[in-house]
C-alpha cells in the first residue's frame, strides 16, 4: 500500500473509531493498530553520548526496529532537503547500486525512501514502519557510537587586491600544474604559486582561509560590502592531518578549547605559531567563484540542520537518514539526550572517514560557526530504505 492511501485508510478508521475536536482540526489519539514510540527512543547515556552498556552491531549495517523511534515533523526544510536528495540522484547516473558490508541496495531504494517522507508533507509521520526499512551503522566502535561534529560557511572580509591587511592569497586549482601539487607550507610560507595568476582575492588572516577551506566553500565579502560564494574547486591531495590533536599533543600550548573559536583565540593571542600549527595540515583547498548558494559534493544546495558531509563508501549521498543527534548539556557538561532528526547525505570531507563519523551543516555566518565549533559527541544513525520481505543482505 501507498503511503497516501495508507494516510487515508487511517483517517478513515479516525473517522469511524474516534473523534476529533473539529473546530481546533486537531486529528483523534492514534489507534493501537499505529505504533508508538517506546522508551527505547531515550536510552541511558555516557557522558559523551555513547549508550551505556551497547551491545557490537555483527555486521556495518544492522535491521533496527523503526516503530521504536519518534520520526519528526516533514517541516518546510526538511522537505526542501528530501527534493534536492532527488536532484542529487538525479545528476549522479554513474552509479546505481551499492554493497556496503552485507548490505545491498540502489539508487531506486534511495529514491523511494526520499518519496516515502515527502508524502508525509507537513504531518508528523505515523507507521512507517509499513514502508521503511531502518538499518542501523555500526559506528566508530562497532557499537553504534557515530561522531557528530558540524560544519558551516564561513564569510570572511577580503580585497581583490593585495594591500593594507589584506596580504593572503586564496588561490584556485592550477590547472597546468606539473607533477605533484604542493603542501600548505609550500604554498604559503614558499610562495610556490606566486606570478601563476591563480589569486581570486587576498584575506587578512591565515586562519580565515584554513577555516574556510575546511568548511569546503565560504562568502568572501569586499570592502564595498559586496559578497560572492567560493565553492570547492579541489585540492592538492595531501592528507588530512587534524591540528587539533596536534595541539592537544603539544602540553607547553594548551589552547584553552580546541572548537574552532577556542583555536582562533589562541593564535590571535600567539601570532608566531600559526604557520607552525596550520603547516600540520599538509592538505590545502582551492576554490572557484560561483554565484548560487552553498552547495556540497552531489552539487545540490545545503539545507541547514538537515545536509551532511559522510564517508560515501559507507553512505551513499542522496541517503535519507534517522539521526539521534547528542544534546549537549553546558550546566552539566555532558550529553542529555538525543533529539531525533532526519538528516540528507549531501557531501563530503577530508576528515570524515569511516562509518562512524559524520559532519552536520549548520547554515552561513557567525551564529552557525557558533553551533558548528560547539558540536563533537557521539549519536546513532540508522539508514532509511524501502520495506521489503527480506532484509537486504547478502551471505558471506
């Protein structure tokens, strides 16, 4: 059965077995017959987010229960998001099918999915379970633990000429570049690319550019006021090494937080270390001017609270995702809860990899890289597929 006609069948029992307020046009208590979410929706947790006393998942992909979770409301931007997952799928005609572990599925499974929730426009969703299939990852310990970090877009002041402040290149792809491109420090401290025209505008900070080119595109805003989108244009296939642990290895540093605004501060404060922090990271972004919106690697825009960045070998992009996403509690410094939401694998990173780590979009400007820089606990994540008879695995 559909689920427009399932969404009718019932309001037909509504009709026939309950009674609404009709003049508020709020719909009847839910019959047995419809699921509800059950206490197996708050488990108890660690400080961190991990579940107490989590049992190892046997396989990367796990068949979960999906009646035992509360879906949220298909809201405005979620259903925005959810569109663009169908563009996403859309435009990628290379690839239809996928194996990840055991698990089998395709592109036509992630389009259903996406179709399922979209019929469901503006309801808070009842017996999905009807429809959809929840398989949950297994995470970064094999016990369902995935790391939820965020991400935003950054926007930074620039000049298109270099003068004044304004003395740092953003530079775009060399594209008749020779044999291997060069390491951050190379670029920046050796000037490898100095007279190749390859300048799109200048910054005033070192660390504007690095953040922005980890966030993977950002609105550069000139003097005048005016702002232009640069978007990803690839980058020098260095590996990423995380300055963050190279900073908490470094106890004569001692950052007083290592979120992106604790980092900040502490290079502000100690302008003579920030080569020596940044050239940790040999892995340096290039960019191109566009005048849309941000978008990520499946080429669709980013909707904030709902796009993410994932490891594509273990999450398709155009997956719809059921995302117990930790809530960090400030008085008590731990996580308190989850809140489950739906989330659209929309992009990549060069630091997530693995099934247990995925970055969170959190929208442009100061407030979202607030929220972003906030952001590292663990949740669960449960991929979204169409019912079937069988679960999609295949034998060893």
């Amino acid at each position: 059965m559909r689920p427009y006609l399932y969404k009718a069948a019932v309001f037909a029992l509504f009709l026939w077995g309950c009674q609404g307020d009709v003049n508020t046009g709020e719909l009847p208590v839910a019959l047995e017959s419809l699921p509800q979410p059950t206490a197996l929706a708050q488990p108890p947790l660690k400080r961190n987010g991990k579940v107490e006393g989590a049992q190892p998942l046997a396989h990367i992909y796990e068949l979960s229960p999906i009646d035992s979770f509360p879906f949220p409301t298909i809201t405005e931007p979620l259903t925005a998001a959810l569109r663009q997952n169908l563009s996403l799928l859309n435009l990628a005609q290379g690839r239809r099918s996928y194996q990840i572990g055991q698990l089998i599925t395709s592109h036509e499974d992630l389009e259903e999915a996406a179709r399922i929730l979209l019929s469901w426009e503006n309801e808070k969703p009842a017996g999905l379970g009807h429809y959809l299939d929840a398989y949950q990852i297994w995470g970064a310990d094999q016990k369902g633990a995935v790391r939820f970090t965020g991400y935003f877009t950054p926007i930074i002041p620039v000049s298109r000429e270099q003068q004044g402040p304004f003395q740092h290149p953003i530079y775009t792809h060399p594209i008749s570049w020779e044999g291997a491109l060069p390491t951050r420090a190379k670029i920046e401290r050796d000037s490898a690319f100095k007279g190749l025209g390859l300048e799109l505008a200048y910054a005033k900070s070192k660390v504007d550019i690095y953040y922005m080119q980890l966030q993977g595109s950002g609105y550069v805003e000139y003097p005048d006021g005016t702002r232009e989108l640069f978007a990803y244009n690839g980058s020098n296939r260095h590996p990423y090494r995380s300055i963050e642990k190279y900073l908490n290895s470094r106890h004569d540093l001692n950052p007083a937080k290592l979120s992106i605004a604790g980092i900040r501060s502490f290079l502000n404060g100690k302008p003579g270390l920030t080569d020596t922090v940044l050239f940790q990271n040999p892995s340096y972004t290039f960019f191109v001017r566009q005048s849309a919106v941000p978008a990520g690697a499946g080429n669709v825009p980013l909707t904030p609270q709902h796009s993410i960045a994932v490891d594509r070998r273990y999450i398709p992009l155009g997956s719809t995702l059921l995302a117990a996403c930790p809530v960090f509690d400030n008085r008590t410094q731990r996580v308190s809860h989850y809140e489950y939401r739906l989330l659209t694998a929309q992009d990549v990173g060069g630091a997530i990899r693995g099934p247990g780590h995925i970055d969170y979009y959190q929208g442009v400007g100061p407030e979202a890289a607030r929220t972003a820089g906030n952001m590292n606990a663990y949740g669960r994540l449960w991929l979204l597929l169409p019912k079937q008879s069988e679960p999609r695995f295949i034998s060893n």
